[in-house]
C-alpha cells in the first residue's frame, strides 16, 4: 500500500466557504477626504464708540442672527436678545432675526454694529394694558363714580338712550380688541421698547376719559338730528366693526402660526375683505370708519379730535406698509391706495 499522502486541491471535496487556505482579504476602499468646515469669526463692535465688545470664533457659516445675538447675550448677559439690534453699518437697518451669515455680504470674518434697543416689552403685554385702561376708565364716568360730577350725581344714570348706546358701542370695540390680542393676531416682532407702553397709555387713557367725561355728563345733550342720526351712526359703527374683524381675520390665516413670512394680502368669500381691491389696509379704513360712526352718534368734539389723531396716525401706518409691499412684491395689485381708495 502506497503511503504517500498527496495534497489535494484546497477545494476538492471541500464545500464552499470550507478552504483549507485562506483567501485574500479584499482591499479596503480609500477613505473620502473629508470636506473641510468654514468657520466665520465674527467681531461685534458698539456701534457709537467702535469699541469692541466680543469675539466669537468659529461660527457655523449657516447661523442666523438671532443665534449670534444668543452668542453674544453669554459674554454680556444684560443685552438679552430682544434688546439687540445688529447691524452691517452703524448707520444702517438692523438685520433680521433669520438672516443667514454666510448669505450676508461678509468676508469670513465679519464685523457687526450693535445698537441697544432699550428695555424690551412684549406686545401682547402693551396692547392688553392700553386697551383695558379705556374699557375700565369709561365705565367709571358712565356709572358716574363719586368726585366726578359732584355728589348729587354719584351713580345716578343717564336719561339719554344715546348715553347708553355708546357706551355699548365704545366696549364692544375695547373688547374685541383685547380678545384679537388675545387669539387672533399674530404679531411678526415679539417685543417693542418699555417706553412705548407710557406713550401708548397716555393717549388711549387720556383720550377715553376726556370722551368720557363729555358724554356721560348730566349736562350732555343729545346729537341735533336725534334717533335717525344715532341709527345712521349705529349702523356704521357696526358695518365697520364687523369689517374690521373679518380683514384681522384674513391676515391672520395669510400667515401660519410661528412663521414671519409676508404674502400680498387678496380678497376671499368674506365681502367686507374686498376692500383689499383698493387699498393696502384695510383694518385701518375700518378702524377709521368706526370712529367717524361713533363721532356722528355722540357729536362730541373729543370724539371727532381722537378719530383726527388716529387717522393721522393709521395714515402713516398704511403709508409704510403700502411702501413695503411695493419694494417686496414686484407684482403688487397697482390700484390700492395705502388707506383712502383713490386718493390717499
């Protein structure tokens, strides 16, 4: 018998995977090289001494401002956000919130202004505080409270249906307008300066007294033209009321909850919304409107002077606003006024 052993195959016989010697491990792919990261540096300046008031290195090229002003708040805790503005010039507007760095026209090192905005409050705050002090201060002279009139007229009433009416009317208007703060709009800045609060107040304060005080006198008399003056006024009121809230209602759902974005503002199904076929704002032409039917039911010359002031004031408003939509939208509606259809 032969007893040399002769090697076999290393695969003969043998199931797969089963070799006697081992294969060749594969060769490993080539590792990517990883792409290098951009950081930005980002220096910010006070904007009146050019003193530098913070370094930040290494910043993500795709942070927003409102993440370097949180940056910024660590190094110098007394500038919270809200009281940041930041800015390319010293002179120039403040940057947005949602502005991107690296989509700014900035080197890899960029210099930023900051201005301190002054102690921020939020708008919420600001609108419930100057639209409760008319509702409660109103009711004080409509109830006739003592040390208004004199003693003999302490809580006595009125014998007038138009005293009653408007104070009807002048609620209903404060009060839609503290539960709009409330759940309908949707404000695109969270806070404005403190100081704002003291002016604001002191013009809805002030004014709702004054208007008070007139109308619900013992001495008040009622408008010339009597019922069908204050029916005409009424309706009005009423018709302007309702479109007011029906354009803060559409604005509301132009733009969803938590978002900044701008869209032009078009009419829907609701009629007082086509207004938006002429002018701008709307919400002010009816918040104009109001007063003017409040100004004919009571013919009281505080009246008539605060709906004057507003009106200046919602000018302006709707002037900036209509401007702004002009520069943003290159295919905004060419017929709307700010305010007035065709002349204002």
């Amino acid at each position: 018998m032969d007893m040399n052993l002769v090697p076999r195959e290393a695969s003969q016989g043998l199931p797969p995977g089963l070799n006697c010697f081992p294969w060749p491990a594969p060769p490993k792919a080539a590792k990517k090289p990883k792409k290098a990261v951009l950081f930005f540096e980002v220096e910010i300046l006070d904007g009146k001494t050019r003193e530098k008031l913070c370094f930040l290195d290494k910043v993500e090229p795709h942070a927003t401002i409102a993440e370097i002003k949180n940056l910024f708040t660590k190094s110098h805790p007394q500038w919270y956000p809200a009281r940041q503005s930041l800015r390319l010039d010293p002179k120039g507007k403040s940057l947005k919130d949602e502005d991107v760095l690296q989509k700014l026209p900035v080197g890899t090192t960029a210099t930023l202004y900051f201005r301190d905005l002054g102690a921020q409050i939020s708008w919420v705050t600001v609108f419930l505080t100057e639209y409760a002090g008319p509702l409660f201060i109103y009711l004080l002279f409509y109830f006739r409270v003592p040390f208004i009139y004199g003693h003999k007229y302490d809580f006595t009433s009125s014998r007038h249906t138009v005293v009653h009416l408007a104070c009807i009317c002048h609620s209903f208007h404060y009060v839609k307008r503290l539960l709009e703060t409330i759940f309908v709009h949707r404000f695109s800045h969270g806070t404005m300066p403190l100081r704002n609060i003291f002016k604001n107040c002191t013009y809805y304060w002030g004014f709702a007294a004054w208007m008070a005080y007139y109308i619900n006198h013992p001495l008040y008399t009622p408008p010339t033209h009597g019922a069908q003056q204050v029916k005409l006024a009424l309706a009005i009121f009423v018709i302007c009321q309702l479109g007011n809230f029906s354009i803060h209602m559409a604005l509301r759902n132009l733009r969803p909850a938590g978002s900044k974005a701008r869209k032009i503002p078009f009419p829907t199904k609701n009629p007082f919304t086509w207004l938006f076929l002429l002018v701008s704002c709307p919400n002010y032409t009816y918040e104009v409107g109001s007063w003017i039917g409040f100004t004919i039911m009571t013919q009281c010359l505080p009246v008539a002077l605060f709906s004057l002031v507003g009106f200046i004031q919602m000018t302006i408003w709707a002037k900036g606003k209509h401007r702004s939509y002009l520069k943003e939208f290159h295919n905004y509606p060419p017929l709307r006024s700010p305010i007035v259809p065709f002349l204002l």
